[in-house]
C-alpha cells in the first residue's frame, strides 16, 4: 500500500512493506554464517523503486547498530551509500545525514567510501532521453531541483568534516579523481567547479589544493584551444553566418546569442564557463556588503600565488588563466606590487630554473605593459630594477669575448630587454606626457643606448615586433637609435648557438628567443567584461615619424600585432629552434617555455 505524503508525516517509519529480520538480527546471523537475511537486505536496498518510508526505517535500523558495521560489511554498507537519498524528502535526507555522521564517527574505515558518495553528486544526474525510439544519454539535467540537490551534499560533507577533522587530507585526492573529462559539457565542468569552491567556505584548510585543482584542469583547456583555433573558429562562425543576418541592418532584431556571449571554439565556450565561476568567486571571496575585506584578500592572494608558482608560470602556452591573478591584483595596488616583487625575486633567483626565470620576466613586462591599475610611479620603479640589473649583467660580461648570442648562458638577459622593450612600448606616453623634459631624462638615465649597442645584441634575439616598435619609438623621441644595428643584424645570418641537448646548431632566418606575453588580448566573451576595464589595449600612433627606414625588409600583414600599424616594418618572427619551443598544434601543459608569438589585429 502506498502511502500519500500526508500519511507518512504523521505515520511512524515502521509501517512500511518489508521482508526478512531487522538490521540487528540481520548481522548476529551474518555473524554465524547465516547468509539469508544478508543477501535479502542488500537486495532490497537496492530496489530502484524503494519508498521514502522504507529508507527511513532502515537508517535508524542501521544507526542503531552502527558499531556493529565493521570491514566485513562493505558490501552492505555500499549499498547504503547507494541509496537515492539526495533530493528526497527533508525527512529521508536528515536522516540519512544523521547516518553519515554516526557512520563516520564509529567506522572511520567508510570515510572514503561516504565522501566519494557525496561527491558523485556534484554533476547534474545522467538521465537518458528517447527519441524515435533511440536512447539519448544526457548529462545536461536542467532539473530545478538541482540548487537543492547540491545545498543537501554540503549539508553531508559539512557534517563529515565537523566529525572527522581530517577529512580534507582524504578529500583532495577524491575532489581531483573525480573531476569530469574537459570533454564534458560546460554545464557539468561548471557544476563540478562551483561545487568545489563552495568547498572551500567551510573547510577553508582546502582552498590552495581546491584551487590547484581547479585551475590544473583549466590549463588543459586553455593549451588546447590556443589563441590562433580561437579567433580562427570566431572568423569562421561568422563567415557560416546565413547571409541574410551578415547584411540584415534591422537594429530592432535581437542579438543572437551564439553572436554575443557564446565562443565557437567548444573548448574555448568550457573555459570561459569556468573562467566566469573562478572570477565571480575571487570577487564574493573579497568583499562583503561590496566592500573590500584587505585580510580576506591578503588570504585568497597567496593561495592564488602558490598555485601560479606550482601550475600557471611552468604551463606553456596558457592564453587565459593566469587572468585570474591578474584580476584579483586590481583590486588594490599593494598586491599589484607584491606579485611584481615576487617575479622580481623568481628572476634574481639563481637556483631558479633558467626558463622559470625567464617566464617571471614574461610575466613582469607583459603585467607592467597592459595592467591600466597599475601606475606610471610603480612602472618606473619596475623599469629601474629591470635595467640596473642588465647593466650589472654587461658589466660581468665586459671581460667575457662573447660574439654571438648564446641563448643557454644569456636567456634571462634576453628576456630581461624584452620586457623592459615591451613596457616602454606601451607605457612611454604615460612617462613623457605631463612634463616632456623630465620624461625625457629619465629615458636617457635608463642608458638604452648599451644595452643597444652591447655585444650581446638583444635586437638581434629579442621578437621583431617588439624590436622595430622599440626602435620607432626611441627615434621618435631621439632617446636611442636602433636601426644601424637593425640593419646590420638583418644582413647576417645567426651563428652557430650551443645546444643544451648537446652539439650545436646553426638557426638561420629564425627568432631563438623563446618567449611569450602572458597577458595578450583577451579573447574570451563571457568572463571578458570583468577584464576588460582593467586591460590597456594598443592605441596605434597617428605620427608620420613612427615610420622605419625604407632599408628594413617587409613582411606581409598576416604578421601584424595588435600594437603594431599597418605601416610598422615588420620581420619574420619564427620560433627558435630552441628545446623549449613547440609547434601550435603539439602544446603540452606540462611544458615550459612559451608559444609562438601569434600576432593579432587591434581589438
């Protein structure tokens, strides 16, 4: 007899339909090797039409004798675990919570068991649809019971945690083993990640591993979908367009959304889902009533470091999630200076891998140039930094009789002027406006002119697209002029460069210099308007006299850079054949070095 709702609230448990003995006597005749009742229980347990009524009588039958539920009952107690608790009534789902906690507390041997239970619900359910007779499985349930669904397994983990203190040491491992393939659909990725933040309110020990987690399986998706497939499959989706809506000018028309908030690259939509939830909560985890909270920020900031130490700055290629910092660093300028000062320590670091050391310095120059939050005084002193160091490095080199550029003993040297190239590309305007003399002679007390003109030859090794931007620039303001030695550089071929892997090589018409702008346009729609206000983009020159020499040789417009004109001398810029480099379409985020510079039209 089935039992309307009305009659289970106000009937006992025990009136429910079953077979066989109680819990109790269940296991004294397991114990003598009476296997009947046993089997029958596990049986019945999981029956896929079980009633509300019968859970609860089993669950306080099995809290009654939790003691007794040792090793030797696995088998049982799983089919426990297994029972469809989760979005039940609220007397089923406090009474099997209760049953978590008195399992866990008795039999700390089912932890595991219980957390990857609770776990497992932190995707929507696979539910299978019919069409035409064929099954369909999907594991995209919009079911609007969901938000409870997810409010009852916290509910569990909480009572979990506050039962068995360890509990995050033997949680980590389950968050990572379970995290669904990149492959999944952006709703389960997004599912899963907002559930293992909301992880990390009330076991807030776990955050740093939460977000390591979290932000490891993110750069899978951000070297898999590289900037180049993005914009290709944006050009793409607009040119597959019906031809009707490239030319239809009615303004009453709404936007389409695939137009406006979707990425056609499927990888590229994944990760700007999880770059959307990971940005949301760096902004919730900061603020309270919309006010900044300076310890809470201080907290999140170095979990966020630690993780940029251990997975963003060693992943090669990664084109978005090192936004995350960078966002979190708007918020006040102390951080802003306190991640530039822990780069500046990774670069004088000599115990620091060499790549390493040159990424900081990737870092620090693209973080300098295109962060608007950051002002011209902390530029300045960055600026100073980055070049009494390389003039302390000419200075040990003065003795050294080095004529050709050796990236395996000079690469943080390379990297070094390219950032400081980069950063006065960008940021020269915001030193010279206000008072032209002043700005002008600090330009001149950086003495461009010898790292120039030294032996080491950073034009020769540093991209062209930064080199001839450089060039144009410091001729305009007669700071330093670089193309004698452009020109000269260009009617060479590079000589013969020690390899690391041993023997030598001769790199011919090539860029060895192996590196990479972190903070390149952003490319992805959703999470891109938190980005955006906060991004100095390339305002392209309106003067005549940023022209080259007509002696530079000419490259076609499909090398252009955002920062650079359609008038800008232009070279080819190909990757060296340096260990570190790799093809665009053999991208391992493991990998350490930078991809090939990618060159992009103004946004």
């Amino acid at each position: 007899m089935e039992l309307h709702s009305r009659d289970f609230l106000n009937s006992p448990p025990m009136k429910t339909v079953r077979f066989g003995a109680t819990v109790a006597d269940t296991l004294a005749k397991y114990k003598k090797g009476d296997l009947s009742d046993y089997e029958l229980l596990r049986h019945q347990l999981g029956d896929p039409e079980i009633k509300d009524a019968q859970i609860v009588n089993w669950l306080q039958e099995f809290r009654s004798c939790v003691t007794l539920l040792s090793k030797e009952h696995e088998q049982l107690i799983h089919a426990v675990l297994r029972l469809p608790w989760v979005g039940r009534s609220q007397l089923v789902v406090e009474e099997y919570l209760a049953f978590l906690s008195n399992l866990v507390s008795a039999q700390t041997v089912y932890l595991c068991s219980c957390l990857n239970m609770v776990v497992s619900h932190f995707i929507p359910k696979r539910v299978t649809v019919s069409e035409g007779g064929v099954d369909f499985s999907d594991s995209d349930d919009e079911d609007e019971n969901l938000p409870r669904n997810f409010e009852q397994c916290h509910q569990a983990l909480q009572l979990i945690s506050r039962f068995v203190p360890s509990t995050g040491r033997f949680l980590s491992p389950i968050l990572q083993e379970k995290f669904p393939f990149i492959q999944k659909s952006s709703r389960t990725l997004e599912c899963y990640v907002h559930n293992l933040l909301r992880v990390t309110v009330y076991i807030p020990s776990m955050r740093r591993d939460i977000l390591e987690i979290i932000i490891d399986k993110m750069l899978q998706l951000d070297v898999s979908a590289s900037r180049t497939k993005i914009e290709e499959a944006e050009e793409s989706a607009i040119y597959q367009q019906p031809e009707e809506a490239l030319f239809d000018m009615d303004e009453d028309l709404p936007a389409t959304p695939s137009s406006s908030s979707v990425m056609a690259h499927p990888l590229a939509e994944r990760l700007d889902t999880l770059m959307a939830v990971l940005l949301a909560y760096i902004k919730d985890g900061c603020h309270v009533n919309g006010a900044l909270q300076s310890d809470r920020t201080k907290e999140l900031y170095l979990d966020l470091l630690a993780v940029f130490d251990k997975v963003i700055l060693p992943t090669h290629a990664c084109s978005h999630v090192q936004y995350a910092l960078f966002y979190l660093c708007s918020f006040r300028l102390p951080l802003s200076e306190a991640f530039l000062e822990h780069l500046w320590k990774l670069v004088q670091n000599p115990s620091q891998a060499t790549v390493l050391r040159q990424a900081a310095l990737g870092y620090m120059g693209s973080f300098l140039a295109r962060a608007k939050f950051i002002p011209i005084v902390t530029v300045r002193a960055c600026l100073d930094l980055l070049v009494s160091w390389i003039h302390l490095y000419l200075d040990s080199q003065d003795s050294v009789n080095k004529q050709y550029c050796d990236l395996d003993l000079h690469g943080p040297f390379y990297s070094a002027c390219q950032a400081v190239f980069y950063t006065l590309i960008f940021r020269h305007r915001a030193i010279l406006e206000g008072h032209m003399k002043r700005g002008l002679e600090y330009l001149q007390s950086l003495n461009l002119e010898r790292m120039v003109m030294c032996q080491l030859n950073p034009l020769k090794v540093c991209l062209p697209t930064v080199t001839h931007m450089f060039a144009a620039i410091m001729r305009r303001y007669q700071v330093v002029f670089c193309y004698t030695v452009m020109e000269r550089n260009s009617r060479h071929m590079l000589p013969v460069v020690r390899s690391s892997t041993g023997g030598d090589r001769v790199a011919t018409n090539t860029n060895p210099l192996d590196c990479f702008f972190p903070f390149d346009p952003y490319l992805l729609k959703r999470s891109g308007p938190l980005i955006q206000p906060l991004y100095q983009v390339w305002e392209e020159p309106a003067d005549s006299e940023f022209h080259a020499p007509k002696a530079t040789p000419q490259v076609s417009q499909e090398d252009e850079d955002d920062f650079l004109s359609g008038e800008t001398p232009k070279t080819e810029c190909i990757v060296g054949m340096t260990p570190g480099s790799y093809e665009s379409e053999a991208l391992s985020p493991s990998s350490v070095g930078s991809p090939p510079f990618s060159f992009h039209r103004a946004l």
